[in-house]
C-alpha cells in the first residue's frame, strides 16, 4: 500500500493554524490529525485528547526517555511533542496525517521526513496577527508580547517549507492547502504504479490517483 502523506503545517501564534485545520478536517474523511502532547495548562474551552492531550512536565519528561515522540520543542515556556505511534500507524495504513507544530518540530521532522509537505500560514499582517492574538484572550499581557515578539523569527523560518499560503480567510487558506495536497498526489514519483498498470492494457482512470477526499 501506498503510505499516507505527511503533512506539516506551521506559522506564527495567531494565524488561525487551529480555524483552518478544523475546515480541512471537516471536509475530508481521509485526513487524520495528530493530537500532540503539552505541559500547558488547559484553555477554557480546551478538551483533553480534543485539542492536546494535556501531561505534566514529569510525564512528558518520561515519554521523551521512552522515544514516544516523533518530534518535540519547548515553545512559550511549555513543552508541546508529537506522539510517533499513532502518525506511524497511520501512515502506514496509508492515511494522510496532519501534524500542527512550531518551526522546531518542523525541522526536526524534516530531516527524518523529507517527503513531507510543509505549508507555512501566513497572517494577512502582523497588527491584524497582533489582534488575533490580543482577541483571543487566552493570555495575558506578558504571553501576548511574548508570543507576538516570537512571531518575525518563525516567519523567517519559511525558507524550510516547499509551500506558503495566507489566511486572511480560513476558508480560502483550506482550500489553497487542500490544492497542495492534491497536487502532490498527482505526482509522477506517487504514481509509478499507474502507468505500469496502463502499459499492462488497463484502463485507468482520475480515481485511479489517490485523491484528498
Ligand atoms: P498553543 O499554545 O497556541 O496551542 O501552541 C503554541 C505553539 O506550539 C504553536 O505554534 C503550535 O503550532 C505549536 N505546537 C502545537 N503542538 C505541537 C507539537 O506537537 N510539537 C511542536 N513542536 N509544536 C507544537
């Protein structure tokens, strides 16, 4: 079977990385979503094993002992990892998994998976991305400028992802990354497969390539 695609989407704190994953999940069955690790507390509307499976520091400590992440980073004072079992196994049953992750873990994963995509988000603007922060009001002041100071360095960080696209509207950023998605199924490399069925007289058709559905 063809193993799934690895998809690894990134950018600054407020760009609405959370808004437009939750669009590209809700339209598609084949799309499974990597819940990752954290030490932070809990938001208010935040579900353990919805949003994060939330641990202690000591626990995270033991799993990063125990090689239980794919990739792991402290960002904002807080450790965030990737569990590897579940992205491992759906990978291999040949499902496509989204990773939401910092630039950190992005550059971990990269260099195990290069066949990745890495799509970095943008904000339309950094007052517009300030705003969101300040709207969300889930930090106080000194996290808000911490994280809003963090974001011109992880923008600079684009250079190590194949794709960018700015959500000035979630919709249309789900829709570009849903693109990117299926133009990498189209690829040569994905589909060797089909043109040696073609060349053995079979009639193939577009469903014949693996399509984000
Ligand atoms: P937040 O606290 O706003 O939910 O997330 C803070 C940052 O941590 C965001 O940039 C988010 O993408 C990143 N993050 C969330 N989960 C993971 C993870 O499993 N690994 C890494 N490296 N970063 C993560």
């Amino acid at each position: 079977m063809t193993p799934g695609l690895l998809i690894i989407l990134s950018g600054p704190s407020g760009t609405g990385k959370g808004t437009v994953c939750n669009i590209l999940l809700k339209n598609s069955q084949s799309l499974y979503f990597s819940i990752s690790m954290t030490t932070r507390p809990p938001r208010p509307e935040e579900k353990d094993g919805i949003n994060y499976y939330f641990v202690t520091e000591k626990e995270f400590k033991e799993l990063i002992e125990a090689d239980a992440f794919l990739e792991w980073a402290k960002v904002y004072g807080y450790y965030y990892g990737t569990p590897r079992r579940n992205v491992e196994m759906k990978l291999a049953e040949g499902k496509d998994v989204l990773l939401e992750i910092d630039t950190q873990g992005a550059k971990k994963i990269k260099s195990n998976y290069s066949q990745g995509i890495y799509i970095f988000l943008l904000p339309p603007s950094l007052q517009e991305l300030r705003r969101r922060i300040e709207d969300r009001g889930t930090e106080n002041l000194e996290k808000i400028q911490e994280r809003f100071s963090a974001s011109s360095q992880e923008i600079s960080e684009v250079n190590y992802y194949n794709y960018l696209t700015v959500n000035d509207l979630p919709e249309r950023a789900a829709q570009q990354i849903k693109s990117i998605i299926e133009a990498e199924k189209c690829k040569v490399s994905r589909n060797r497969g089909l043109i040696d069925r073609l060349r053995k007289g079979e009639h193939i058709n577009v469903h014949d390539i693996p399509f984000y559905r």
